[in-house]
C-alpha cells in the first residue's frame, strides 16, 4: 500500500510536511497548489511553495514532495511545469479537485470537471512538456454538481497520457460533507487502466481498510485525518497506538519553531487555532484547550498555554 499525504490549501505547509513525514510512512506529498494564470513563475515562488525544492524535491525524512499545479490553460500550465521540474520537482500533479469558490469562479480546480475536453488539453501539454522519467499525476473529485461526467474526465485524464489518478470520492458541491463514495471510483476503477488512489473520510485504520475493500484501491491518500491523528499514517501501515496527548501538543510547538521566522509567521496565531479544529475530532482535552487560546492573539502566549500539556 502507497499512502500520500494530501495537498491542504492553506494548512498542509513546509513545516507540515516535514512535521507530518517524519515518520517516514509516507510515500509521496504534494505541495500547496500553484495558481497559474498568464504567467511562469520564477524559481524564487516555487522554491517559497516548496523549500524541498533545495533538498533534492524531499523532506528531513526523505520523502518525495511534488509540485501541484492549478489552472486551465494548457500552454501557461506546461511552461510552469518545466520549471517545476528543472528545479528538482519529482513530478508534477494537476489540481482538478479544489472546491473554493473564488478559485471556480476564476475556472480553476474542480469546475473544470464540466469540461473533459479542457482537462485533455492541460494534461496532454504537461505530459508533452515534462520529461518521461517525471511522473504527472492528477487529483480530481467525482464532478462538480454531478457524477454524470465522472468516467469521462477519468478518461480524459488517462488518454493524455497521466501516470496517475487520485480521486476525492464527493463532487465539488457536496463538499467535505459525509459520506465519501467509494464505491464510485471502484466504478470507474473497472473503466480505466491508469492507477487509481482513494482518497476521502479516512479517519483511522479500519477506514483504510475499508475503503480499500470499497473502492478497490490498494493506494490511498489521506488529508484532514492526518491533521486529527498526526500518526495516522503509522496507524494505518503499522497498526501503531495512537499519538499521545502531550505529543500531540509537543508537534504544535514544534510547527510554531519551523514556522517563526518565516513569512507566514504573522499568521501563526490562526494556523495553530485553525489546527486545532482537526485536533478536536480526535482529542478531547483540545477542547478544554482551545477554550483557553481562541481569544489570544499573540504568539508566545498561545505557546505557553500549550506548552502546559507537554
């Protein structure tokens, strides 16, 4: 069993990937999306996307992180890929599953999935573009509104020629809302050769499994079960004991350092509190916990409180 962790717009950062990958456990991240627009970007923004771009494209632990791109023209889309790749990217993966309203208003992410033929077109000019030993992988979810243009994108995607498929198993309408439908990519599974990865409500080991039975999908790709479980991936591939409490708080710690001096430090106070709205779901002391920091603002009192669960 592959398990990759997931690209979270917003949350699943450097330092959570390296927090998150320490382990070792995970075969595969992919960055934050890269919007592409009418431009190529220089090497500073990718290298500020992914610093793994300086440690050969991977984390502390090793683990291989790829450039996702998001957009819809093919030729702007390409151009960005190869510079992804000549910086040190291990592949490329294509955003076809991003539900925000202002990146579908703007004909990126998931509204693309009423067009196939547009999905053909960008992922037949990565493909041309990025050398063969690069992989160009693809995250999409079930459609946008409907399921009925589902096998069509799936495809779409496989005949321009992408290595691999991961499925978020909702339309982009349905949102984060249980439950996931695994069964569908089995579906669709049955209707293409191109590897499949599950992906969508896997909170715990028996989840895992589950879906795999369901979708048939030996490889999965986990997200916001990660951020509730920070071990997830040790508890699904060893059967491991559940992170402690006080580690659990250790991390959050640990995620502040990484992240201070960088230039996203002045949003340090929200990304902790935001953090803790996963941690909830698992840990119950998070919610005696956050009681006591959701109205802090600065930084170093929001450690200290934490820092008294260690």
């Amino acid at each position: 069993m592959k398990i990759i962790l997931a690209p979270m717009e917003g949350v699943v950062d450097y330092a959570m990937r390296e927090l998150l990958t320490a382990s070792g456990h995970y075969d595969l991240c992919i960055t934050e999306f890269v919007r592409v627009v009418d431009q190529v970007y220089r090497p500073a923004y990718f290298h500020k996307i992914s610093p793994e771009l300086s440690h050969d494209g991977k984390t502390r632990s090793g683990t291989p992180v790829r450039v996702q791109l998001l957009g819809q023209h093919p030729d702007w889309m390409a151009e960005n890929a190869v510079v992804a790749v000549e910086l040190g990217s291990p592949g490329i993966d294509l955003n076809f599953g991003c539900p925000a309203k202002t990146v579908n208003r703007h004909r990126g992410g998931a509204v693309l999935l009423q067009e196939p033929e547009t999905l053909y077109k960008i992922v037949s000019k990565v493909r041309e573009a990025v050398p063969a030993s690069h992989p160009v992988s693809v995250k999409m979810r079930l459609g946008y509104e409907t399921t009925d243009l589902t096998l069509d994108c799936a495809r779409a995607i496989e005949d321009a020629g992408a290595n691999l498929l991961t499925i978020h198993a909702r339309t982009k309408v349905e949102g984060y809302r249980p439950p996931a439908h695994w069964h569908l990519i089995n579906d669709i599974r049955q209707q293409v050769k191109i590897p499949l990865i599950a992906n969508g409500d896997i909170w715990s080991r028996a989840d895992a499994i589950k879906c795999q039975n369901i979708s048939g999908c030996d490889d999965i790709m986990i997200g916001r079960g990660a951020l509730c479980l920070p071990n997830l991936v040790s508890v699904i591939r060893e059967d491991a004991a559940p992170m402690p409490w006080a580690e659990a708080c250790g991390m959050l710690i640990r995620y502040a350092a990484f992240v201070r001096d960088a230039p996203a430090r002045g949003y340090l106070p929200s990304r902790l509190k935001q953090w803790f709205r996963y941690l909830k779901r698992e840990y119950e002391p998070a919610h005696l916990l956050f009681d006591k920091i959701k109205r802090l603002r600065e930084l170093d009192e929001i450690l200290a409180v934490i820092q008294q669960e260690t």
